[in-house]
C-alpha cells in the first residue's frame, strides 16, 4: 500500500462555526514526532492503568525511503507525557493499533511496512517495549491493520490488508503472540483493498469484516461464518450487495452505531467528495445513505472516528480535516435513535493536516479527550475535553457514566456505590455477565468479543450501551 497517493488531497473550503468550543486548544506532546506523523493509537500500554499513546510516521520522502518512528507517549495519568522510541527501523508504517498479543503487562503496539512488506509488534513489559517481532514478512504492500478474537477463542487476532497483492488476510493467535496465516478474508483480483474493520454486523456472535477498496471506491462486508458453519472454524462470505460503490476517495471505513439504536452501521470519509456518510445496511441486502458532513463543512476530510464525547451515553461522531483550509476537528452530537445533529460543534482550528484520530480520557477526569497527528507541523497533539467542567450542573449530568467507550479492554464507572450489581447483554439480549462491582474499580471485558453490549445496573432504570473494540 503507498500511502504517497494520498498526498496530493490538501486542498479546501472555509468553514467555521460559532459554536461555543467545549475543548481546550491543543496541547503539544511532542513537536518533533518525525517527519509525517499519520498513524495514532491509544490505551494503556504499560498496564498502571493510564491511557497512553502511540504514533508512527510515513516519510515517503520522494519515494526513497528514509527514517520512519513509532514512539510511544508514556502517561502520567494527568496528559503528561514523556517520550519513548520504541522503533526507527520500520519503515512507511501505514498501519498501526495496540492490542493485547500475550496477556501481559500492558497493551502492545502491532504496525506494517508498506515498503518492508511487513507486519510486526512490540510486546510490552510493562516498562517498555521489546524488539520487533515479525508476524509475516512477505506481504505485498499491507496498510491498515486490525485486532480482535476472530475466531473465538479468547485470544487477539490480526487482520491486515495487503493492497499490492489485493487481498486481505487474518491470523490466528495462539495466546503467546505466535501467529499462524489463515484463508485469506478477500482475494479480488485488482481491488486494491485499502482500509477495514472488524465488527458483530450481523449480531451472530463472531466477528465480520468490513473493507474499503481504492481501486474500486467500494466499500463490502464479509461475514464470519464461525457460527453459521456450526463447526466452530472461521470462513468468510461475501454480503450479496455492497455497501456503497461509486466513491472517491476512501479514507476510512468503520464500523459503528452511528444513530444510536443498538444495531451496528458502517461509516466512510470520502477524501475528494469531501462525503462522510452512514449507511443503514441489512444483511444481503440494499444500504441506506445518511450525509453526516459534506464538502461545505470541511472539504477534504481526513478520518471520521464514532464515540461518546459528551458523556450522554450517545454516540457522537468526530471529523477532522485532512487538507488546512476548514476546520480542523469537529463533531457532531449524537442523538439516541436518530441521525447525529446537523449542526457541528468546534473542536479546534489550525492548518495541520490531520490523517488519524485517538480517542481516551489521557488526563483521567472521566471525559474523553482527543489526540491526532499533524502532518503539516510534525508534531503529536491532544485537546481536553472540558464539557464535565464548563458550569454543567449536576442535575444535568447522569447519575451513572462509563468511560472509555469504545473500550479494547477496561471499563470504568462513575456515580456507583459499593455491591453494585450490574448485568451486560449482546444486542440481541443474550446476558453474556454479572458481576458485581466497588467504587473507583474498573471491570475488564477484554475477553468479550468485539461489538456493542448493553449494560444495567441492578435497581437503576437507566441502561448503557458500549463498544468493545
């Protein structure tokens, strides 16, 4: 995957709002990251129980390859960081998230070499990272990679797409971080496979793909036929009808529960359209088409990122500009069965060029906060989330909130009291655990599968719905 192909959408229109802004002005973590800082994850990479950060750079430098960086943002627990190397010797990262490969100390950092022709990770230690271990060092230009228990048997997964060779492959996890190749998700011939997702679409109980081809500008779904096939192996189908052909440019495909029914949607941005759509989609079957942002509010957007901002228990979705002209970052409030809101709030303005988005609650007041890679000006960024603290009373605020949500592993709760029982559900009211939980201790559900559950509280009236990613 060249990430280089990429580099000519800089271009856009004015637009701001008068939105009163509910986020500080970025912080800088580091104003050196290296040159084209693009990919951006977050979790607790060193298991104290703090969000961190890692990024990783693609110096395309002209098409001689030169120095690229993964590093990593150790957390304080307050938004300060400090600055580790875990790697320079990847080169052209265009893939990067955090999983967990070994079940130990923290979370660890998975990246791949579109010009190495490699996936790799880094385990941590809980102080640091070890060396590169490489996964398959023969892949055809892999770009964007994913983590999840494919096949079900409580062990991280990886997916990766490979868009020189047009495929998209997975491997299998034995718990130890030994990985074994397995049938391919996709091999379609010159599609050129760019970005994917993993996700419960069909609400069975494993999980199902979603890729955006370049080549193509279509955007498909692949089930996971572990449970239909009733043999307890994985094998992928295809979905009879595409999610949306006659795009773009594809910047990103997710999936998310977009208007906040419970039931999994799919999310693109369209770099050149300047498009960011949801579309409501049965299985084998027709989508339905909802414009959340278009080329008059930010017209080259970089990365559409779905999560719950304000603190509502609603899903709100994030956009941020991928050229300087419009607004940098915005988001626009989630609605509960509905379209998010029309109108978008501010974030942040400047001209830095953002390609990625993370989203975590790095200064721990239990609000989540936003951190992105500026290409334009090198450097790592976070903006605070001030919505808890801007003079809202109360009375406004709910009795009980989770954070983070999405989560990859670890869920916190805020207004319970000691022998708190709670209940959390699948979508299709499956109870899948109970427990019962103390003040200011937080729950795992890093062995759930990826998806959207619903939470209640024993003797509360109020249900919350997350993602496990």
């Amino acid at each position: 995957m060249k990430k280089n192909i990429l580099f000519a959408f800089f271009l856009g229109v004015i637009a701001n709002f008068a939105n009163a802004q509910p986020f500080t002005s970025v912080h800088t973590i580091d104003p050196n990251a290296g040159i084209d800082p693009l990919e951006i994850a977050s979790g607790d990479l060193d298991g104290d129980g703090d969000i961190d950060i890692v990024m990783a750079t693609y110096n395309y430098n002209g098409g001689t390859p030169a120095v690229d960086y993964i590093k990593w943002y150790k957390n304080d627990g307050h938004g300060n960081f400090s600055i580790e190397l875990v790697s320079s010797d990847v080169l052209w990262i265009d893939g990067l998230t955090v999983a967990d490969i070994d079940g130990q100390y923290g979370l660890d950092i998975v990246a791949t070499s579109a010009y190495q022709n490699k996936l790799v990770y880094f385990l941590s230690d809980g102080v640091g990272f070890g060396p590169e271990v490489v996964v398959d060092g023969a892949l055809g230009g892999p770009g964007e990679v994913v983590a999840g228990d494919i096949n079900n048997d409580g062990t991280i997964d990886l997916a990766v797409v490979s868009y020189d060779e047009n495929k998209t492959t997975w491997y299998s996890n034995d718990g130890s971080g030994n990985f074994t190749m397995e049938a391919d998700i996709e091999n379609g011939s010159t599609n050129g496979p760019y970005y994917l997702d993993l996700g419960d679409f069909d609400g069975d109980g494993d999980l199902d793909v979603v890729v955006g081809f370049y080549n193509t500008q279509t955007i498909e779904i692949y089930y996971n036929q572990y449970v239909e096939s009733g043999t307890n192996t994985v094998s992928w189908i295809k979905d009879t009808t595409p999610v949306s052909t006659g795009n773009s440019a594809i910047l990103a495909v997710r999936f998310a529960d977009v208007n906040n029914d419970g039931i999994m949607d799919v999310i693109k941005a369209d770099n050149i359209t300047g498009d960011v759509a949801w579309y409501e989609k049965t299985v084998n079957g027709p989508s339905v088409e909802h414009i959340v942002s278009d080329e008059s509010i930010i017209d080259r957007p970089g990365m559409v990122y779905v999560v719950d901002l304000d603190g509502d228990t609603y899903n709100d979705v994030i956009v941020v500009d991928g050229g300087a002209a419009d607004d940098a970052i915005i988001y626009f409030k989630g609605e509960a069965n509905a379209a998010p809101s029309a109108t978008p709030t501010l974030v942040t303005n400047n001209n830095h060029q953002y390609w990625d988005i993370t989203v975590g609650d790095f200064d721990g007041d239990s609000d989540m906060d936003i951190a992105v890679p500026g290409r334009f000006n090198d450097a790592i960024e976070w903006s605070e989330n001030l919505q808890v603290v801007l003079g809202i009373s109360d009375t406004n605020l709910p009795e009980l909130s989770i954070y983070p949500n999405p989560t990859s592993g670890i869920l916190h709760f805020k207004g319970i009291t000691d022998g708190t029982l709670i209940s959390i559900y699948d979508t299709i009211g499956k109870n899948i655990l109970n427990t019962t939980l103390a003040i200011d201790t937080p729950l795992d559900v890093s062995a759930l599968e990826n998806g959207v559950y619903l939470i209640k509280f024993d003797g509360k009236d109020k249900t919350f719905k997350f993602i496990k990613r």
